[in-house]
C-alpha cells in the first residue's frame, strides 16, 4: 500500500482520505472486484473523489442562475461582510447597548422590510423552510387553499404539495391546470381554512385558454373570511420596476411580480429566495404583516430553520447595496445588463485566441433558478461545431473547470456569465480541449 501511495504523487486531498481510497481499491483487486490495474483504478477514483470537492467555477453556459453552481454569485461587499462573520466572533444574537441576547437577523429584517415596503420580515435558511414555517403555524392540521395551476414542481424534487404536507397543512386543490377563478376560492373556504396560498410558477408558463387571479381580489377575499393570503414569489424580484438599473425595466423581466409590488397589492406573508433575482446567499426571506412575522418567529421551527452568522452578514450587505442605490453592482444585475456589443466583442477575441474553427452565433442568456421561464437577454456565443463531448468533458476537468453547453455535438460558449478577466483561461482551455 505504501508504495502505490508513493506511485500515486501529490493530491489536492487529506493524505488519511487518499489512503482510504487506495485501501479501499486493493481490496477490490484482491477479490477480483475491479478490471484495471490497482494503480489505474486508484488514479481514476482519486480524480473523481477530487472532482466532487467545491471550489471556483467558470460558467460559460449562458445561464446565470444555475442551480447547480449555486445560483447567484456574492458581491464583493456580500462576500466581504461573511468571510469576517465567519472568522471572527459576532454580535449575532447580542444586543451591543446593553449585553443582553438579542434577536437573530434584527437590522437585516428591519432592512428587508424597509426595501419591501412591509411592516416585519425574518429570515431562514432557504424558502421551502419558509414555506414549511408558514404552513406549521398558519395552517397546521387544517387546509391551505391552492390553485390547481401552481401546483409546482421545481429542481431538486421540490413538489409543493410535499411541502405543504410537511408543514402539516392539508392542501386543498381549486379550479383546473389552466384555469382558475376567483369562485373557485370563493366557494373551498370553510371553518377548516387556514390560509390561501398563491404561488408563482417561476419555472414554468401556461399558455393560451388560461386565466388566473389576481393579488388584490384573492386578498379581498382572504380578508373578508379573516385569513391570510401568502404568496410564495419564489425568485424574489424586489421591484418589477427594477429602479436599480436606472432605466425602463427590461424586456426580458415580462410580468414576474415585484415583492414591493405584491405587499401593497395585499398579500399578508411574501416569501422568496435570496439567492435567485435578489443577488444574495441562500436565504428564505419572509416580509408582510408584523403579527403574522412575530407568530412564525415563536414557533419551534423557527430555531430549527434559521439561517447562519455568514450567510445573515452577506444578506445584509446584499440589502444594503439596494438601499443605497447601488444595486446595479450586484454581479446577477451586472451581468444581465452586459451589453451585446461588448460581450460579441469579447467572443471574438476569445474564438481568435482558441487556434480552432469557431464561429459567432446570435443566441440568448438566460436567467435559470426557476426565475422568468422562458425569457432570454441577447447573447452572442462562440460555437465549436463537431466539438463534441469530449471537448465538453476536458472543460470540466480544467483547473479551474469551465462549464459550456452542448448542442447536438456543437460546443457553446456563452461569456455573459463570465468575467473578463478570466477570457484568457477560457480561450486556453477551449484550444487544449477542441484540438
């Protein structure tokens, strides 16, 4: 074993985990488990063991949201503010004029009502917790009205009526796929309602014979039945106006609901992401009425939910860019308003710089996340045609990995997601892998 360690080199990987690996491999050889060489099969179980570890990627593939490289990228002030929350003590619960415990998250929640136009807000570690808080205390062993139509499943086995369940709520399903109406609502309230529930289908769109209802007539109707109407917003758009960016707001924002907008329309309880349209971590963020915040807060799972120190500190140094106007610095904003001429200019000195054939395509960015289906920004990409998954597959293993796109056999290399200054690695990587 000590020679096959030797034989195997240096590793990105605690020495204790490499000889585990490798014990683990000869074992497997000796009982005729495994074809190749001990060596050859140590190597490739190292490499796939050190591929798994998470570090820096370079995302060329056009969506700026991806879930699977954690959504949204930090601003420097955001990634700031949680490195020194995470390697020094913080006040995270002690209140500073007096030395009492204080409430986790205050001057981020009183922020986030302030940009919300709310009157409270808290904060736990993601929105389907929120969503789970929600249910146990507003509507625990009694139903929560939902319309067939937002019945939503998103990525990772997300299934909305899963949720509800698991916050105890029975769900209580109106109208149809396509079409609900306000009568539909109407007409499923009863002594056993706890709560209605409106749902953005932030990943999806439903097209043609359809009809929905809107924020202030369910609100009426909730409150005439005094019960509150929450709205589960998903991808957290603070303001459909998008002032940040000083202009009209984009085309490719459609009709996705500002959070600002939907509590003046009524809505008791809005939740939403923090890592998605708002530009921060991980978050579930919960804004509206103050005694429905305080009832969530003195629930048990509360404490079982809530967010860490880091993740709280680069939240509230994501608010605070919006409150200072600044949130157009936000890397997910920054990004998105790259222009075309700039990014066509980019792709073509990066496909001059590769040695290989390429081309530049018109094409789009999206924004991914479950966050406005089907709209697209205008990207230009540079295309490697008969690339192949090969060239795919070398990208990932380049250090630092490059994720593209494949398109039947076609290699896309979207540079909205990418920063400038790492073209040259890009263009590097692309001459190595299509060679």
């Amino acid at each position: 074993m000590d020679q096959l360690l030797n034989e195997l080199g240096d590793w990105p990987l605690p020495r204790a985990l490499v000889a585990r690996v490798v014990r683990t491999v000869l074992d497997e050889a000796r009982h005729s488990q495994i074809d190749l060489d001990p060596k050859e099969a140590a190597f490739e179980r190292l490499t796939e063991v050190a591929m798994t570890r998470v570090g820096p990627v370079i995302n060329a593939s056009g969506v700026l949201l991806h879930t699977n490289l954690g959504r949204a990228p930090l601003a420097p002030e955001a990634a700031e503010a949680a490195r020194a929350a995470a390697i020094s003590y913080v006040n995270l619960e002690l209140e500073l004029s007096t030395g009492a415990r204080g409430r986790r998250g205050s001057y981020v929640c009183e922020l986030l009502a302030y940009l919300c136009g709310a009157e409270a807000a808290l904060v736990v570690n993601n929105n389907a917790a929120a969503l789970v808080l929600a249910m146990a205390e507003l509507a625990n062993d009694r139903e929560v009205i939902v319309s067939r139509g937002e019945l939503i499943e998103i990525g990772g086995s997300y299934r909305l009526p899963t949720i509800i369940a698991a916050g105890g709520a029975r769900l209580r399903e109106v109208g149809t796929t396509n079409r609900t109406r306000l009568s539909d609502y109407a007409e499923a309230v009863g002594e056993t309602t706890g709560a209605i529930l409106k749902v953005h289908t932030s990943n999806y769109r439903i097209v043609g014979f359809t009809s929905d209802v809107g924020m202030r007539d369910l609100a009426t109707l909730a409150h005439r039945h005094e019960m509150p109407l929450v709205l589960d917003a998903g991808s957290g758009l603070l303001d459909d106006q998008v002032p940040w960016l000083g202009g009209p707001a984009p085309a490719w924002i459609g009709d996705e609901p500002g959070i600002k907008q939907s509590v003046r329309a009524g809505a008791d309880l809005v939740m939403f992401s923090g890592d998605k349209l708002f530009g921060g971590p991980q978050a579930g963020i919960v804004v509206g009425r103050g005694d429905l915040i305080s009832e969530l807060l003195r629930h048990p799972l509360a404490r079982a939910l809530r967010i860490d120190g880091p993740s709280l500190a680069a939240l509230g140094a994501t608010a605070e860019l919006y409150a200072d106007g600044r949130g157009a610095e936000i890397p997910l904003w920054a990004m998105a308003s790259r222009s075309y001429l700039e990014l066509e200019r980019r792709a073509q000195a990066v496909a001059g710089r590769t040695g290989v054939s390429a081309r530049i395509e018109e094409s789009v960015s999206v924004l991914g996340g479950g966050s406005i289906p089907g709209a697209g920004i205008p990207a230009p990409v540079i295309v490697i045609e008969k690339a192949g998954d090969q060239a795919f597959l070398a990208l990932l293993r380049h250090q630092p990995p490059i994720l593209a796109r494949r398109d039947a056999g076609r290699l896309v290399v979207d540079l909205r997601a990418v920063s400038e200054s790492e073209d040259q690695t890009v263009a590097a990587a692309l001459a190595a892998a299509c060679q």
